[in-house]
C-alpha cells in the first residue's frame, strides 16, 4: 500500500494493489491472464498505473503466444545471441528489417511467417543455409564474424552429439553390470532424466533456479526408491557442500540446453541460473516416460517442494541422512533414502 494522488478523484490517497483475471482481444481472441491492477482508498476506484498497463499488456501476449505457438521476445534475443548477430544484421538476413526485429523483442506479436521464419532459423543448419544465400547483402566483416561465429558452432554442436552417443553406449554397457545401491538398483538412463527435469519445471508452472531443480530430482529420484526400492533414472548423486546433486550435472545440464529440452540463462538480477521450458515445448510429452505410480511421486514432490527456494531446498537436504551420512564429494547410497524426512 502506497500514497500517490489518485489520477481518478485527483487526491492524495493510499492506493491498495489487487490481482485478478481480466480478459482482453488480441487479434481475433480473448484471452485470460492474471492482472495487476491499483484501487484508491478515497474513491474506491480501480486504475491501472502505466507500469501496470505494460506488464497486464505483456502478460496477455504471453497467454496468446503460448495458445498460438509464438515466440517469446526473450527467444529471439536468444536466437541472436546464439549466432553473435545485431539486430540489423539478423534483419538483413530474414528480409524483415531492423525495426520489425525491435519491435518483436518489445513484446510485439509477429506475424505468422515471420514466427515460422524465426523458428527455422533456429536450427544451426537452417541458419547457414541462409547466410549463405544473403550474405552478399552483409559487409565483409559481418561476413566473417558470422563464418567464424558458425564454424565454432558446429564444432560445439558435433561434440555434444559424441559425447551423448558416448553415454548412450555407456548407458548399454551398464545394462550387464551388477545393480548398485548409488543408482538406485536402476540402469541410469539420461533421457529419463531429462524428462524428469521437464516434467519438473512444468509442474511447477514456472522457470525453476537450476541449483533449486537438481535438488528436486534428488527428491523424486529418492522418494521413488523408498516406496518400490529403485528409482526413476538409475542416476547417481553426490554430495556436494550446498547438498545432493546429479552426478556430472554441469554436463547434464549441457546436453539438456544443447538438445532443446530447456534453456538455462542468467535471471534479470544475476543471482542464478533459471532453467525453463522452451515455447515450443509438447506439454504431454514428459509424462509419457513414467507409470502412474511414478507420476503420483513426481507430482507429490512438485506440490511439495517445487515452491521453495533453492536456498530453503539446500536447508531441508542438509537435514536428511543421504547427506549427512555420505561423505563430502562421494556418491549417496539410495539406501539413506529409507529416513527421507521432506520428499514425497
């Protein structure tokens, strides 16, 4: 609650801010979202600040980008990001303009071709097609910026692939041996891994730290194991001084972003790294790769836990045997997981 004058009745009055759904047209549909909006403690009035307009505006945007599979304005900055190019330059090379690619990264809607131009040229390949048919419209500069931009690419890009077909024949070759309590009695398997991080952060209905979303798989994986004894991934974890982890989970988290199953950027206040789902993310897709049984975990972990911070979830993982037991840097025993004291 504020004092500010009311630009409704002109007085000095405390404003009380309220949410609520509202609906507005956009295009050819109304669309919901939740608003913010101001009332005057004089005359009772609602008013949106113009501050609020803007965020109420962006937050019906978000709503019918999601309904009609448009890109966020987040995802082209992104996008030039990805291949180091200004917006001019992008322009230059989609047909659209500066000012248009300005504005879509203001928070206006693109139009249909241009989403689908905007998503094409995602994919590394997509890209160097084009530059290649316009880059006569680039200096000689820019022309070489963008090779050597696109070459360290494909060169990143091809050792993420034989590094994940690496895992993969690891993952087969640990098929024959023994079961072992640090992977849960489970052949470890990173899709279902990957998979598990989805479903997490779209239970949650929000991006999630990624320190906060490494200790919620410790908690699904753990939980699990309690009930059926094996988990979910067959994934190991080690205790690291801030709590539990996947194993190798800078790598991890490397393939998941490099394989488009979420993306991991700086949060607006550089406090951490916020793992979320891409715009074009299948929302039944995740949940094909568990049973009922491991879904009903799943959730009771998400309606538990997922609303914590990563520094209250660090708290609570310091309090159970599988850390405190398990010695700094070594794997944990799924066995610790018969005391789990906050998982599912």
């Amino acid at each position: 609650m504020a004092a500010m004058k009311c630009p409704v009745c002109q007085r000095e009055s405390e404003i009380h801010i309220i949410k609520k759904m509202d609906s507005q047209k956009i295009k050819h549909d109304v669309v919901q979202a939740m608003v913010e909006g101001s009332v005057c403690s004089s005359c009772t009035e609602e008013f949106w600040t113009a501050e609020q307009t803007q965020q109420n505006l962006e937050s019906f945007r978000s709503v019918y980008r999601k309904a009609h599979g448009i890109i966020a304005p987040q995802y082209i900055i992104a996008l030039r990001q990805q291949y180091d190019v200004s917006q001019k330059t992008l322009g230059k090379l989609l047909d659209i303009g500066e000012l248009t690619i300005n504005s879509y990264e203001q928070g206006a809607l693109p139009s249909g071709a241009h989403n689908n131009l905007l998503r094409f040229v995602d994919q590394l390949s997509n890209f160097k097609d084009l530059f290649e048919r316009n880059k006569k419209k680039l200096s000689e500069l820019q022309v070489r910026k963008i090779a050597d931009r696109l070459k360290m690419l494909e060169k990143d890009e091809a050792a993420i692939r034989d590094a994940y077909d690496l895992s993969r024949i690891e993952e087969e070759l640990a098929v024959a041996e023994p079961a072992s309590e640090y992977g849960g009695f489970s052949r470890h398997d990173m899709d279902r891994l990957l998979s598990l991080m989805q479903l997490i952060i779209h239970l949650a209905n929000k991006p999630l730290y990624k320190m906060a979303l490494l200790k919620l798989v410790f908690y699904c994986d753990f939980s699990y194991y309690r009930e059926t004894g094996h988990s979910l991934t067959g994934w190991r974890y080690a205790k690291l001084p801030y709590g539990p982890v996947p194993d190798d989970y800078k790598q991890l988290m490397l393939f998941g972003e490099k394989l488009g199953r979420f993306t991991v950027d700086p949060d607006a206040d550089q406090k951490g790294e916020l793992v979320a789902l891409k715009d074009d993310f299948e929302r039944a897709c995740p949940g094909t790769a568990f049973s009922p049984s491991e879904m009903k975990v799943i959730k009771s972990v998400a309606k538990k836990l997922a609303g914590k911070t990563a520094s209250e979830l660090s708290r609570l993982s310091h309090e159970e045997d599988a850390w405190i037991m398990t010695i700094n840097s070594h794997h944990i025993s799924y066995v610790l997981a018969k005391n789990l004291r906050h998982g599912a």
